[in-house]
C-alpha cells in the first residue's frame, strides 16, 4: 500500500511540473493558425456571379487579377488561397466562384462595394453572401404571391422635350445666381427655377442636354428632372474641368489638387483608394457614380502648369476614348473596364495630334439597330468600325504624314505625304463625311506661310484625297454641320498675331463648297476687308454667323446664307453658286465675349462676360438673320448656355413629310407668333395705361395737398390750368406768304 502510494503522489508531481512549464509557453499563433469556427457559419464566405469563364492555364492570372481589383476598390487584401472556383466536365469553369474572407464585416464590405462591378465590358458582377444563396435551398415549392408595392413615379430626364410651344431651355449665370428658363421669342426668358450659389464657378450642359453639372468644392452633380433634384454627385474635390462621352455615359474631371485619400476615408465604387493617390483626372460613369480609373498629368505639362483639355477624347458610340503621348503613341482605353485596348498602346514615332471621326445621325441610327450583334433589328446593316486620324511631322528625310486608322483592329485605311510642314489640324465633318487636315506650309526659305487643304472623302471607296490651296495663313476652319461647304479666315495682314491695343488685324472669309457638276471642293466666295476672326455655323447648316471675338475696338456680327433660294429651287442647282451667298443680317454686341447657336438653329446669343471684362455685362438674342429680339444689360452676368437637344427620334420618312408641309405647319407657327405679339403689346398697354392712372391720382391728391396748405396759410387757391392760359397775354403773329401766279421770260437781243 505504501509502494502504490508514493507511486501516485511522485506521478502527480511529475504532472504538475509539466503542466506549470506548458503554462508558460505561448501557442496564440499556432491556435490562430488552425482555429476552427464554430459560431461564424459560412456568413464569411460569399459568392460571385458574372466571373469570366476561362480554363485552368489561365485560373491564376484571373485569380491575380481578382485579388488587384479586390484591393483597389474595398482595401481587403484577400490571399489567393481563399479563392474557389469549380470547374465542369469541359474543364472550364462555370462562371462563379467562392471567397473566403477574414469576417462577416469583410464580406459585407465586399458585397456592398463589388455587387454591380463592371470587371470588364462583357462581365458584371453579382455578389451575394454564401448563407443567403443556401437559405434559398429551403424554400418552400408552394408559391406565394408578393405584397403589392407602391408605384413611386420617377421623373422624367427628358421632360422639357414635351413642352407644347416647343421652346428652347437655356441657364444663365448672373452673380451667385442660377436660373432655368424657357426661351420667348417676344419676351424674356420665363425663369421657372433659380438657386442661389447653386455652383461654385460656372454651369455645363451634358451633351444630349439631359443633366446640368454644377462645380462644388467637393466635386461635380448633375441636375435634371422636372423639380431638378440630384441625381448623382461625384466626389472629386477641387474639380474644375469636366468632360462628357458622346451618349452621355462617362464623364471625365480634372482638378488642380492632386487626389489625397485619407486613412479612415470612404471605401467603396464611387471613392478614391490608396491607387488614385496623387492622380488629377478621374474616369466615372455616369448612370452609376462608379469611378472608373484615375491618370496623372505627364510631366511635362506638370512642369508647364498646364495640358491640353480634352484629357481623353471619346470615339462616336462612347466604346474607346484615347489620349495621345506626344512623340511616341496613342493609348486607346476600351470602355468600362479603361484597360488598354488588346493591352498595349498604338506605338507611332513622332505623333503630335489625332482625332476621333464622328457618328453621323445615319450611323448612330445603324448602331442602335445593331445592337450587340447576336440579334439586329430585320434588314440592319452592320455599322462601320470606328476611325482616328493623326499625323506626324517630318523627321530627316521622312515627309510629315496625315493617316486614318481603324479601331480596334488597328489597320491603316489611307495615309497623305505632306511636305515642308510647320503644322496641322485636323477637322472631321460633323457626320463624318470628310476629314481636312489643314496643313500650315512655309516656302523653302521659310520667310512666308501658306495653307493647303487636305481632304479625304471618307464615303467613297479607297478614301481619295483633294487638295486645295489657299496663298494665305488661315486663322478659323469650320465645316457647314448638314452640307459641303466650309468657312474659312485668312489673312495677310502684316500684324497678324501681334497683340496689342488699337491693332485690328484685316481678314478675309472664303466659303468653299462642293461642285456638284465637277465634283470636286472649290473656291465659292471671297469677302474682303473683315475684322471677323470665330466662325459659327448654324447647327442645321445653311446659315452661318462670323464674330470678332476678343477685341477692344471691333465687335461686328455678320449672318450669311450659303444657300439663298433653295426653298424656291427645290433641290435643282443654282445657275451661279455664287450668288447664292447672300449677307442677310449684321448687327454689333459691344463687348461680346461669347455666342451660340440654339439647338434649332432659329437664334443665336451672343453675352459680355463679367469673367472676360466689366463693360457693359450682359446678353442678346437675335434671330437667324441678324434681327436683334431682346437685350438685358445686367451687371456681374456671366454665362448664357442653351440647353441641347437629343437626337431625334422622327424616321426619314416622317422627316421628308414635315419638309413637305412645312409651309402649312408655318401659317400655324405665325398665327401663334401673332397671338403672342398681340398679347404682349396688350399687356404693354395696361401698364401703360395702369402707370398713367396712378400718375393721374398722384397729381390729384398733390393739388389737393397744395390747395390744403395754402388755404392753411392764407393765400388765395392756385388758378386752374385753363385759368391760366386765359390769363397768359395773347400775342399776334403775322406772316406774310408769297405766291408766284405767272412768270415769264423775254430774251432781249
């Protein structure tokens, strides 16, 4: 018994020491290591739809890519590991996956921040927790009918298109105020909205006219609806510039601060991450306020305080936007993944400039058609691919050249020669009929200038190139938006590009246009002795206005008609072409800083702004033939802006039958135009007639007055008016008036 005992008690030491020594070891990184979790579920674990379907050679770039995107957009640096993606009999994947994450915080982030995410243009993401998707396996099989919700109306983006009279929306920026109006012919703007230091610096309409972008110290919103209330707000602080795609559905935005993301800042799809840190311009889109990516200014221009604006330029169907990297390539980014274009720049030695050829109205309407391209609308033709053109300068013994570019596939269509170079532009017509690439060229001396023409007809098979010659340095290049004409401003004045006060460089305006009978682009008319510097087509085409924009003594407007009789010819040709460019309106806006057309091409406003100078700030409206409707000389006025049009939605035919009766349509418009004139000089009236009653009643109750203190001090009441013009001395006047009865002549020899 004793034996056992002492056994017992030297085991229990023994134990006893050993437990003492584990007590002091510290396992708290093997036990997080291969900790099991009992309470958590699966509420860590979620689900992604939409994941790109590939094979297991490329799971691990996809895998790479997921875990960069991850942590760009919610801050989680989620391991590899954690990603699970089953794959089918054809070993490929199914299109899904799982994701571990450290918590249910994390996957609630993830799932908030990543559900809708655009990964790339043919993928989308749907995020949603694992234990939501398996609570769906229980459901009962029975089906029961959902609750009725209550139907909210939504306001309509698009509304100010109903307006019964069909008048035109313009904003104005006067002060820290901003108003909405609609545009009377007769009258002045009928203000309906106004908002007191609604932006913080000036207004800008989208480019379909559906929102307005106002500028705030913490980044841009856009208004629209009837109420105009917010509809999404970008948060870029210090933006000042903004940019909008072609349909509306990206913006761009630039501030001069660089992009500071803080510790404990905002996470999800429309912020800033620890990537964007010390970026200026920023990519959204703009239906969801997802910030798309962000870019630096090169250095060069950070080095010059400035950069060219358009950051980006958008292709016709908003797919690609491009910037260009002076000297060496064009970056085409395709949309809304803003990754490269087949991952790699377009190299090109020595490109300067490029631009995207616009969509014209026929294409656009082909694209809609189109569709994606699995199911097109009966008898679509397929759209044209997307084009750029860009040139390059001449480099030793290589000529400068002019090219045209398809995109994506990157072909070159046509390139253009060019020699002794000093510069180009490149102007597409606005339907994408024909590029001019207007080259500015120096004799071999190099003592004087001279233009050329370029211009490449995009329509027709092999893209031929015209060259037109001009002997004179051109200052302004417009094309006509509906036609083939174009304006053009030269000038020989020796003081051309010399600025200073009481210098008016003279200039001439040539029109060009398209010789239906030879084919080719010709000289049409040559005005000389103008001061006119800025050409405004309208946006219909036909009518077209010249400014002097930016003098202190000249600030002449002239409206010509390119087309004179062509309602009366009726599509038959002009006998001489020339005759047919007719000056039919002039006028003067001292000070005018800027103009534009309305989307209807009816009027133009021209406006003084308190932002250029201090003389006479305000605005003008005339009409298309220079008539001038109405004037408002307003002090701190800055900014005039119609709002645009979209598209419009009338087929060709329905088109051609308005041209057909717009003359009947026409007897109705000027009834209405009468009517409102005849109200108008009738309410005019009743003011007048109100301001001389009250007039009448003021001169009433001062005589009475008068009478009563006169009567008060004694003295005898003033006479009445006929009292006194009989009381006036008469006086006689007589005037003597000779007549000639008869009168003859004699001659006397």
């Amino acid at each position: 018994m004793s034996s056992s005992s002492d056994v017992n008690h030297i085991t229990n030491g023994l134990n006893g020491a050993s437990l003492e020594e584990e007590e002091e070891i510290d396992y708290t990184d093997i036990e997080e290591r291969y900790a099991v979790r009992f309470d958590e579920g699966l509420d860590h674990v979620i689900v992604i739809d939409g994941v790109p379907i590939v094979d297991d050679s490329k799971k691990e770039r996809l895998f790479d890519t997921l875990k960069k995107r991850f942590r760009t957009q919610t801050g989680l640096d989620v391991d590899v590991g954690n990603f699970h993606m089953p794959f089918g009999e054809d070993e490929k994947s199914k299109g899904f996956m799982f994701i571990e994450l450290d918590s249910a915080d994390d996957a609630a982030l993830a799932i908030k921040t990543m559900d809708g995410y655009p990964f790339d243009k043919k993928h989308r993401f749907a995020v949603n927790r694992f234990s939501d998707i398996e609570s769906l396996a229980n459901l009962s099989e029975e089906y029961v009918e959902p609750a009725e919700e209550e139907y909210v109306d939504k306001e309509h983006l698009r509304s100010w298109l109903l307006d019964p009279q069909g008048r035109d929306q313009l904003v104005m920026c006067r002060g820290d105020d901003v108003h909405v109006a609609w545009h009377n012919r007769h009258a002045p703007p009928q203000i309906f909205h106004t908002n007191n230091r609604w932006t913080e610096s000036y207004v800008q309409w989208t480019p379909l006219g559906t929102f307005l972008a106002t500028f705030h110290r913490q980044g841009i919103a856009l208004w629209g609806g009837n109420t105009w209330q917010r509809f999404m707000r970008y948060a870029h602080p210090g933006a000042r510039l903004v940019d909008f795609s072609p349909s509306e559905k990206y913006m761009v935005t630039w501030s001069h601060e660089p992009i500071v993301v803080p510790e404990n800042g905002p996470i999800g799809p429309q912020h800033f991450t620890a990537d964007d840190e010390g970026n200026r311009v920023a990519v959204w889109e703009v239906k969801t306020g997802h910030l798309l990516r962000t870019f630096p200014l090169p250095p060069d221009d950070e080095e010059k305080k400035g950069f060219s604006w358009p950051f980006l330029k958008w292709s016709g169907d908003d797919k690609y936007c491009a910037q260009v990297v002076p000297g060496k390539q064009i970056r085409v980014y395709e949309t809304p993944s803003m990754g490269l274009l087949e991952k790699k720049s377009i190299n090109i030695d020595g490109v300067v400039d490029f631009e995207w050829c616009p969509l014209s109205d026929a294409d656009k309407a082909a694209i809609e058609a189109w569709g994606d391209g699995t199911n097109p609308a009966k008898g679509a033709k397929k759209p044209r691919d997307n084009m750029l053109a860009f040139w390059v300068p001449e480099v030793a013994n290589q000529p400068a050249r002019a090219s045209v570019m398809q995109v994506p596939s990157r072909e070159i269509l046509r390139s253009k020669n060019l020699f002794n170079v000093s510069d180009c532009k490149l102007h597409w017509h606005p339907q994408g009929n024909y590029l001019c690439v207007k080259v500015d060229r120096h004799t071999k001396t190099k003592k004087s200038m001279f233009c050329n023409f370029e211009i490449f007809r995009m329509r027709e098979k092999d893209f031929p190139v015209e060259v037109v010659e001009l002997k004179d340095p051109v200052t302004a290049f417009a094309w006509e938006p509906y036609g083939s004409h174009f304006a053009v401003i030269s000038s020989n004045d020796p003081n051309l590009g010399i600025i200073a006060p009481g210098i008016t460089v003279k200039t001439q305006l040539n029109f060009f246009h398209l010789d239906p009978k030879k084919g080719d682009f010709r000289l049409l008319k040559v005005l000389d002795n103008k001061t006119c510097n800025t050409v405004f087509w309208s946006p219909k085409g036909r009518q077209v206005v010249v400014a002097t924009l930016g003098s202190s003594q000249k600030f002449d407007l002239e409206w010509y008609d390119v087309d004179l009789n062509a309602d009366l010819r009726q599509g038959v040709p002009a006998a001489d072409p020339a005759e047919e460019v007719r000056l039919i309106g002039q006028g003067e806006h001292y000070g005018i800083t800027d103009l534009e057309w309305d989307p209807s091409g009816r009027f133009v406003a021209t406006s003084a702004s308190a932002w250029r100078h201090s003389l006479e700030n305000g605005y003008a409206i005339w009409d298309l033939k220079g008539q001038e409707l109405q004037k408002q000389v307003q002090d701190r006025f800055k900014q005039i802006l119609w709002r645009p049009r979209p598209r419009t939605l009338l087929s060709k035919e329905a088109q051609k039958q308005v041209r057909r009766t717009i003359r009947e349509i026409g007897k109705q418009f000027e009834e209405e135009d009468l009517a409102e004139e005849s109200n108008l000089a009738l309410q005019n009236k009743e003011l007048y007639l109100r301001a001389l009653d009250e007039w009448k009643a003021w001169r009433a109750k001062t005589k009475a007055d008068l009478a009563e203190q006169r009567e008060a001090l004694g003295k005898e009441p003033l006479p009445s008016l006929a009292e006194q013009i009989k009381a006036e001395p008469t006086q006689e006047i007589q005037e003597w008036q000779e007549e000639i009865i008869e009168e003859t002549e004699e001659v006397v020899i």
